[in-house]
C-alpha cells in the first residue's frame, strides 16, 4: 500500500522502517524544517529496546548512550541527601542488561539514519485537510497546496496531532492535564556546585534535574506544578521560569541565573491523550497522538515503537487494512491504559507536593540497600517488553 506518515518523530521513523521491510511504499512528512533536536533524557529500555534490537541499530544507540552512574539528590543548600547508583536502580527494576540511557535527539536521529536512503521525507511539510472514501485518502499538503492519494494515513505527529484534529477532533475533547509543565534547556556548566552524576533537586511541587552532557554544557530538565495555561510562546518562557521556581532554592537560582536570554527552551503541559478509539476508516494514529503517556511513565518511547511495530506487523499479516487497525489496537490498548493509570497514580511520588513527600522519596532512595524497599522502587520503574 501507498501510506502517509505525519511526522518524523520516534513513532513514525520506526513505523516507516517496518512497513518499507514489509514492501509497502511509506512517504513521511514533518512540519519542522529538519529533524527536531529538543527533548530530554529518556529511560530507553522494554518493548523500545526490542523493536530497536530487531532493526539493528542497538549498537548505534549504546555508542550514544549517557554515562549516568548515579542519581545524586541535594536540598537547598546543595548538600547531598542520598546517593544511588544506576546499577542498583537498574537491578532493582530487573533492566540492567537491556537499558540506555539516552538524549531523545540521539535516538530520533539514529532512527531516521536507518530510513534516510529508502523512504522519502519531507520537511517543512504538513497536511491542511484530509478526505477519506471507501477507497482512498485524498490529502492536501501544506504550504504547497499540492493534492495526493494514498491507501492510508498514519497521524504520527504527537500530542498536539494535526492528524488527529483534522480526524477525530480538537484535542480537547481527549486532553487530561496532570497539572504539571515541564521544561528542557541546555544553561553553561558549573561544575564546581554539584558533583558529577544525575543531579535531582526535589522541593514540593517541582524536580528539578542536572545532566552534563559534555564539560561545557548541562541539560536541564524540570517539572513544575501549575496551572493549565495551555502553550506557552518561545519568548515567554524563560519569564515562565524564573518567575515560578525562584523559590525552589540554591540550585535552581544559580542555573536561572547564568541563563542567555536567548536560550532555547522546550516546554509544555504534561498531559495525557485518550481515545475511545485509534482509528477511523483510513486514518489511524500512533504514539503520543493516539495515546501519550507522559514523561512521568518512563515508557513514551518504547510504547511508540511498540505501536508503530504493532501496526506494520498487522498491515502485513492482515488481509484487510481495517481488521490490521483492530488487531493493532486490541494488542496495544490494555498495556496503555495500565501505563496511563500507572502514571497517574506515580506523580503525586515524581513531584512531591509537600516537604514530607521529599523527605520520604529522599529516604525510599536511602533505604535502597534493603530488600523490601528496593522492591517497592523497583516496581515502579520497572518496564516489560510486549514483544515475544
């Protein structure tokens, strides 16, 4: 079949992969004039590493992966409140052989290297209309205004899908915000105030987080309750910013600080999507447009490969495209719900709204050395492959 996929991100790369392996002809358009480089640390491990695995590109991804040997927490003053290693943390969630941890830039570009050559992708690109019959889809692209047919379309272009607004509807109608933003910015190094590691600061209702990416660099990364503004413009962000975590101590204040004004700031509205249904007679969506289960899950990366390697597998070994949606659908639907729900109940622990909820995740982290505890931790950040 000739298939549309909206967007170039981690979902639709490795769902053009999969159908271009099972002989169809995948054309991927992508708003942004290239591949997008914003975005944070991700947990890549679970049904990500497996689909990863199967195309190969493992030893790609660990030759980009992020040293992290321990999570270091500190409190306003920046003295160290615990310590624990990635190893323990990674045995304790039963993922020590099969984990990265990984910039998402890294492996959204490695995932486009593995398509580059054969499969078409156009940037600055999107969609202005779509319109299905029983026997095609007619799309008009965006600025061009050319028209073109294809067998189906595959929203793959996030939580704030076009696919899924011209489809299905404003995204309104499946939004549930959490009640928290997040925020990723790269600021100029100091190592001099925090010791090498991951570095957490938690004060109630914000983590705030350091990684040196290299010795002149941190990324920064931070969740911050607040209430639902909706999108926030590049220029106001950094406003945003200063003004709601100023607060929240030592760190934060040095890092804000020696901000460039013109830093680039990723940000926006932790939320989740829920949908009654995926699909919708030739138009069917993956990944966060379909389902986003926020960054509090761990798991949006691998369960976008997932979706994607679900759906070229059922459109391979389906004898018609709508009985491959269900198939897709009926495969994935249960495990996302659990995640979603999952999610939800983990971030009241992620953010912690009061001192005492710091003071018990500082201590869950302390305590990690005895079984009982390692196991309670573990739990939550613990991931199973779907594939088999």
């Amino acid at each position: 079949m000739n298939i549309l996929i909206v967007g170039a991100g981690i979902g639709g790369l490795t769902l053009a992969y999969w159908l271009k392996q099972y002989g169809h002809t995948p054309t991927v358009v992508e708003k942004a004039p290239d591949i997008r480089t914003a975005g944070y640390m991700i947990d890549f491990a679970g049904s990500g590493w497996d689909v990863a695995n199967r195309m190969g590109i493992i030893p790609h991804l660990q030759a980009k992966s992020l040293p992290i040997s321990q999570l270091v927490y500190v409190d306003n003053q920046g003295h160290t409140t615990a310590r624990l290693s990635m190893e323990r943390l990674l045995q304790a969630a039963n993922t020590r052989d099969r984990y990265l941890a990984l910039n998402r830039r890294d492996l959204v570009i490695t995932l486009y290297e593995a398509i580059q050559h054969d499969v078409p992708v156009h940037f600055a690109t999107s969609i202005s209309d779509v319109c299905q019959s029983d026997s095609k889809v007619a799309v008009r692209f965006s600025p061009s205004g050319e028209e073109q047919d294809f067998d189906i379309v595959v929203g793959a272009d996030g939580i704030h899908s076009n696919v899924r607004r011209l489809a299905f509807g404003i995204e309104a109608e499946y939004a549930r915000y959490l009640g928290y933003y997040v925020a990723v910015f790269p600021a100029p190094a100091q190592p001099d105030i925090i010791e090498p590691g991951y570095v957490l600061h938690l004060t109630p209702n914000c983590q705030f987080g350091v990684l040196a990416v290299d010795p002149d660099q941190w990324l920064i990364y931070v969740v911050f309750k607040h209430d639902d503004e909706g999108h926030i413009p590049p220029e106001s962000r950094l406003a945003l910013l200063t003004s709601q975590l100023h607060q929240h101590g030592w760190l934060v204040s040095k890092v804000l600080d020696g901000l460039p004004p013109d830093t680039p700031i990723f940000m926006d509205t932790v939320t989740q999507i829920e949908m009654p249904v995926w699909s919708t007679n030739r138009v069917a969506l993956i990944g966060d447009a379909a389902h986003c289960l926020t960054l509090i899950s761990g798991q949006g990366a691998a369960m976008a490969m997932a979706g994607a390697y679900f759906l070229a597998e059922a459109l391979h070994d389906a004898a018609e495209y709508r009985t491959a949606f269900d198939r897709y659908e009926a495969r994935l639907r249960p495990h996302i719900e659990r995640a979603q729900a999952k999610a939800r109940r983990f971030a009241p622990n992620f953010i912690p709204s009061t001192d005492l909820r710091v003071a018990l995740t500082t201590w869950a982290v302390r305590l990690m050395d005895i079984a009982p505890v390692a196991k309670l931790v573990g739990k939550q950040f613990s991931v199973e492959s779907l594939l088999t």
